[in-house]
C-alpha cells in the first residue's frame, strides 16, 4: 500500500480544500481546488480525473475532509484520501507552498 507521501508525490495526483472560501483564501497549498464540503455532491465534475487519477482532500482538522472522502466512497469512487489537515498536508506534499 502506498504511503500518502508517495500518492501526493504522484504528478496526477489531485489536491482538493474542502473548507469554506473564506478559510480557502486565508491560506491553501498552492495548486489546491477549493471545493467547500457542503458543495461537492454538485461539484464532483471539477475533479479533472476522479475516479481514475488519485485525489487527496483536506481541510482544517481532517473531519471535512474524511466526510468528503466517505461520500465518495459511498458513490462508488476509489483513489481518494483523507489528507486531514492543512498542516498535515504541509509535510505530506513534499515542496507545497502555503498561498
């Protein structure tokens, strides 16, 4: 099984913010999609790949984004992560600009 290091090193990979806009424009990973939670269900066509490339969610705590990566789940979509927080996903995105 591949480590979140290596999928989020992955050149496909796909990096989704799943807080609010506010929360998104007071700071993301540079190259993140911000997709509110609450918007995904109408949104999942933004996600250039799903279901084929891998794409990792977070958000401020790892809640929103474990909710996202669940929901998916339970539609059917595979290659998706809970990156959890925005912190976390500092450290697993080797070289991520804070924006």
């Amino acid at each position: 099984m591949m480590t979140l290091e290596q999928i989020a090193a992955n050149p496909s990979t796909v990096v989704v913010d799943v807080r609010s806009t506010l929360e998104y424009n007071s700071g993301h990973i540079t190259g993140a999609l911000n997709i509110p939670v609450d918007q995904l269900p109408a949104r999942l066509q933004d996600i250039n790949g799903l279901g084929k490339n891998p794409v990792i969610f977070y958000c401020r705590s790892g809640n929103r984004s474990g909710s996202a990566v669940a929901y998916l789940q339970q539609q059917g979509y595979n290659n998706v992560y809970n990156g959890g927080s925005l912190e976390a996903m500092l450290y697993y995105v080797k070289g991520a600009t804070y924006a």
